[in-house]
C-alpha cells in the first residue's frame, strides 16, 4: 500500500483507505500497530477512512523499510 502511494504519488486511490475494508481490516486494523504505523506515515482518521494528510515520499520509504525489516524478524 505505501509502496504504491511512493510508485504513484499523484493518484488519489491509494490515498483513501477504507476502514471497514475487510481485507484491510484483517491485514493492517487488527494487527497491532497497523494503523498506528500509516498514521505515523502521514495518515489521519476520517469518519471511516484513513486519509493521507501528509505526503511525504521520504516518510513513506522509511515506514516501508521498518515494516520490511520487521517482517524478516517473524518466524
């Protein structure tokens, strides 16, 4: 998802995600720290949606790179 905002940083459709999105809610909202992780990456709750407020290119790799890092530490 940040990957494709950083790819695409003028299309709006990767800049509102829908809370309620089952696969996003299964994949990012009931992971610990998933929603924390894009609000700290720019994003702000908006009646249901996570809006991007703060495009920040450089931001979004460094998220991008904390959750690569992260994933190669599970078992």
């Amino acid at each position: 998802m940040l990957g494709n905002i950083v790819k695409n940083p003028d299309e709006p459709k990767f800049q509102n995600i829908n809370l309620g999105n089952p696969n996003f809610k299964a994949r990012v909202v009931d992971i610990v720290g998933g929603t924390f992780l894009l609000e700290k990456a720019g994003f702000a709750d908006e009646s249901g949606h996570l809006v991007l407020k703060k495009k920040d290119i450089g931001l979004l790799k460094e998220a991008i790179q904390v959750l690569e890092k992260e994933i190669g530490t599970l078992p």
